[in-house]
C-alpha cells in the first residue's frame, strides 16, 4: 500500500473516510483528505494554523464560528454562525490562536478548532 493510504501519525493502513475526513481506527487521527503527510508534519511546529476543516488560516481572513461559545466572565454567547471580519493570528499558548473583535461583544481570543474560513 503506498504512503497516502496510511495514517500520518502512527503508519497504519488500516484507515477509513468518514466524510470529507480520514480515520485512523489504531491512534484516532483525523485528517483532511487533501492534506499529506507532509503538510501535517509542517503543522506542528512552523506555526501554521487551521481552521475546524483543515484549511489555513491565515491575517485578515474573514471566519464563522461554528459553535455557540461562552464568553468565559460574562453572560454573552457568541452564536454559531457569527462571521468574524480581519482576524488577527497570535500564538496563543492556552489554545486561543485568534484575535479579533465581534460586534456587540468587543476585542476576545478564539480558537481556531470552533471556527471555518468564510
């Protein structure tokens, strides 16, 4: 079996697609089918960021959250499909990778694992 039939993290070749995702059943690795293994070993460490579909991200993109999220000291929600104009990317050691201002709430931090690229 060549190397795109295996799993980037572990090597098995035992994977699956479940939608537009690949599976690995051995370690659970999830990865966009247009995405190689070299693309994903970049991830790591050269600070490149993406989005819940796997699409870079990058400064002054215009996303959508893609889920309801709590404004952690406040009673404001960010509502799912909120589109979030000229993000900003920051290395957010807490997992808070973008910032950004949205109306009605002000300047906050996401993360890009509850957002898509518009």
């Amino acid at each position: 079996m060549s190397d795109e039939h295996k799993c980037p993290q572990c090597g098995c070749e035992h994977i699956y697609q479940d939608g537009g995702l690949w599976v690995c059943p051995e370690c659970a690795h999830e990865w966009n089918e247009f995405s190689t293994s070299a693309t994903d070993a970049d991830a790591g460490g050269s600070g490149v960021i993406h989005d819940a579909n796997g699409n870079v991200l990058a400064d002054g993109d215009t996303i959508t959250v893609t889920k309801d999220l709590k404004v952690k000291g406040s009673s404001l929600v960010v509502k799912s499909g909120t589109k979030v104009k000229n993000i900003k990317l920051v290395d957010g050691t807490d997992g808070h990778n973008i910032a950004c201002k949205i109306s009605g709430i002000g300047a906050m931090n996401l993360k890009s694992e509850f957002v898509k690229k518009s």
